[in-house]
C-alpha cells in the first residue's frame, strides 16, 4: 500500500495552486467574513470532522438493540414473536455505568461490540423526530405538536435532516456549515461533502453539500476516441465561447469552477489508500472514501468537514429475518473499518461518526416484518465519545405502555435537535447560532446529552 498522507511537497504545491476564483462556498470573501475567519481561524492541528451514516428506510433498532436480562428479554421476545433474536445469541454490552437491564448487540454487529468495550462506541437510546416532549396522553388527545406526517418515509427524512416543518429548503449541518465555513482556508470547496447524493441536512443559505462517490470524485464525462487533453480543451472550449448571452456566460463559469475543484480534488486525493483493509459493500467503499478525504485536509486547507453516506434499504415490511442481519452486520464491519483507518491517520480523536434514519419501526410483526414507527436507537462511533455507555431513557417494551401509541409504535425520549446539538456543540458550533440551527432546542430541557467528550 501507499502512504495513506499527504507528502510534504504535494501539499505545498496544491496550495500554492488554489486560486481566488468563487466556488460552490464562495460567498465567503466579503470583508465581514474575513474578519469572522480571522477571529474563528482554529490551530493549524485543529481538525474535526462528522460523519452521518443515513439508514434509509427506518431501521428497526429494537432488533440492533435488545435487553437480555430474562423479564425485560420475556416481554420482547413476546411482543416480537416470529423476530424476537435468540437471547443466547445476542452480544453482551458490558456497560460503563450499568442500570438495572442488561442489553445488548444484534449478533451480526461482533466489530461494533469490541468498540463498544473499547469505549470507542455509544448507544443512544430512543430518539426521533420530536418538536417538544410528547406523552402518551397528549398524543391521544391532539394536544401536542407534532412533525408533519409521521411514519411518511419523504416527510420523516426531511424532518429529521431540516428539523422544521413545511417545505424546509435547509438542514442543520447546511445552517451549522453557513456559520462555520469561513473556518477552512479553502474557500472553493464546501465544508459539507456528500456521498448520498443531493438532501436537505446538508445544504444551507449559502453552503451546498459537494457531490462524490465512492469510486472517487466525479468528471465529465466525453463521447468518442479523442485524448483526454483533448476533451478537456474542446469543454472549456465551448463553456468559454464567443456567446454574449448571460446565461451562457454564467453557465460557463459554473461549469469552469466545477471543472477545476474537480481537478483540485483529484490531484488531493492522489492514488493513497489506507493500510486498513475495508471489507466488500457500498457503504464500506463509501467509507473508504470519506478516510481518504479526512487524509487530503491537509492539501485541501480544511479544518472542519460534515460527511453524508446514505445506506439502505431498511424498509424491512417483508422477509426481515433474512434482510435485516445482512444490513447489520455492512454497517457494523464499515463503520469499525472506518474506526481503524481513523486510528491509523491518528485522527480518531478528531472524527465522529454517528447514525440517523427516518424512524423506528413497530415492535409488533406484520408476520414477515415491521411497518413505520417512531423513536430508535442510534450509534455514535470515535475516540471523542464517551464510549461503553447507553445514553438516553430506554422505552418500555410492553405493548400499550405509556411510551407506546399503538402496534408497538413508541414515542421518543430524546429529540434530533438534543442529539445534532450535542455533536454540535463538540464540533465547534458558536453558542450563538444554536438556536438558529436547531430551532426546536429550546423546547427541551437537556441540551447537551453527554456522549461527547469535552473539546
């Protein structure tokens, strides 16, 4: 393998190459932002970045996590019926600080149990899309206020991503990057880099998430036999024409700054590939590639980055026993890979990676699966988490309890604006601003949740 860094003498010269041409977070050079640059301008070695792996479809998490002490595994295995995981085959958590109930690990998530007893992973118990604290009674009266159209896949990814109702044209890590963007030196390349495509969590007044792939970054693409110089002259050739037209101009230059951070991009990321062996799948090439963007940060001037992967499809109604596990165990083998590769760059301190989706999913089967639900667990993986620990308030398990709403539909404990802004808030986010960013924060009174260490 490669040396998976960047040497010294391609860093100096691809920054010596970064012009002063606008790029998708070029707004950026007015003279207010410069002095907030100036002011906000962290440490040459003060590096962070987050990094959303999105489950799309709703993961059913009560299968990811699941008491093993024998009442609190009886009433699941009841409620679960025909999906209820063997308690003999589900992985211990040796919890930190254990409470009454002992839980554990789906068995096909072996990697994430290690991490969690290396203290490298947490549990956040029952969270979902919340706009103030809801009980079961206010829910069956219509009294509380709601996000719109619950257990809708669109309505539900957008909520969780924009945390505002209506036709939210912003995310919290977009309005998080609007402030924090002048923080990175290059002011060509956005603070937020997608690997899921085009949403809503990234992108903000003023900052767009940036679009690659696993494969790498992404060019035009040409027809025909001619050299690759070639191509590229006759492109520019004709997005810099004699045409006096506006918009032919200014297609022109948004085609010619694309086509140049494209470059840049290339020329960053070079041939290096980590020592850490990633295993086959999606979403561990995806992750693959997220490791060898934090490696370039040096050669692309950056301080602070908020990665999107999106994986799925966890809308398990049919054939769950056999789909879920296999989902489980991509996610639990590429997110320790990823882990590795982070502690390999000594960037592991530096990165934290965490879990969203849509929503839970219904304790009750449909007979092969789970339909739509609401609150779930989700994962929070480096070595700034305060690890080995489960955070939050686990639901009850019984059906028609206080935190169940119906077919084992339960109501979150802890909201997505709590849990953004506890990764937020270790990231760098002003004070300031968190009410901008997270606007529904204000209702709840916990707003930092603990799982993240100072700094």
């Amino acid at each position: 393998m490669k040396k998976f860094d960047r040497e010294i003498n391609r860093r100096k010269f691809l920054r010596g190459c970064l012009g002063a041409a606008a790029g998708s977070a070029g707004f950026w050079a007015t003279q207010s932002r410069l002095q907030l640059a100036m002011a906000q301008a962290p440490p040459a070695n003060d590096y962070k970045a987050l990094v959303c792996i999105f489950l799309f479809g709703g993961n059913d998490s009560y299968n990811m996590v699941i008491p093993r002490s024998n009442n609190e595994y009886d009433i699941y295995s009841d409620v679960r019926q025909n999906l209820a995981v063997p308690q003999g085959d589900i992985l211990p958590l040796e919890q930190n600080t254990p409470g009454s109930v002992a839980y554990g690990l789906h068995p096909s998530m072996g990697a994430l149990q290690q991490l969690f007893t290396d203290n490298r992973l947490a549990v956040l118990a029952n969270a979902g899309a919340l706009i103030e604290p809801v009980s079961k009674s206010d829910y069956q009266n219509r009294v509380a206020t709601l996000p719109p159209q619950l257990f809708s896949h669109n309505d539900q990814q957008n909520f969780v991503q924009a945390l505002e109702r209506g036709n939210a044209a912003t995310g919290w890590a977009g309005r998080a990057a609007d402030t924090m963007q002048s923080m990175n030196t290059n002011d060509r390349l956005s603070m937020n880099i997608s690997l899921g495509g085009s949403n809503i969590w990234q992108s903000g007044q003023n900052v767009f998430p940036y679009s690659i792939s696993g494969r790498g970054v992404e060019t035009f693409a040409y027809q025909g036999n001619h050299d690759q110089v070639t191509r590229d002259q006759v492109f520019r050739t004709l997005m810099q024409g004699a045409d006096s037209h506006i918009f032919h101009r200014e297609y022109g230059a948004i085609q010619e700054r694309a086509w140049e951070l494209s470059q840049e991009l290339i020329a960053a990321l070079g041939d290096d590939e980590p020592a850490t062996e990633f295993p086959e799948g999606r979403l561990a090439t995806d992750m693959k590639m997220v490791a060898r963007m934090i490696s370039a940060r040096e050669a692309l001037d950056v301080s602070r980055q908020i990665f999107f992967v999106g994986f799925g499809d966890f809308d398990t109604h049919g054939d769950q026993n056999n789909r879920q596990p296999a989902l489980l165990a991509e996610v639990s083998n590429a997110m320790a890979a990823f882990d590795s590769a982070m502690q390999e760059l000594g960037m592991s301190d530096q990165v934290t990676t965490f879990t969203a989706t849509d929503f839970g999913r219904t304790l009750t089967s449909n007979g092969d699966g789970t339909d739509h639900a609401w609150g779930g667990h989700q994962l929070i993986m480096g070595g700034a988490v305060n690890g080995g620990d489960i955070y939050g308030t686990m639901p009850d398990l019984n059906l028609h309890s206080d935190d169940d709403i119906g077919e084992g539909r339960l109501i979150p404990t802890t909201s997505i604006d709590q849990y953004g802004a506890t990764l937020a808030n270790w990231f760098g986010l002003p004070g300031a601003d968190f009410g901008s960013v997270f606007p529904n924060l204000h209702n709840f009174d916990t707003t930092d949740l603990g799982f993240m260490k100072e700094g």
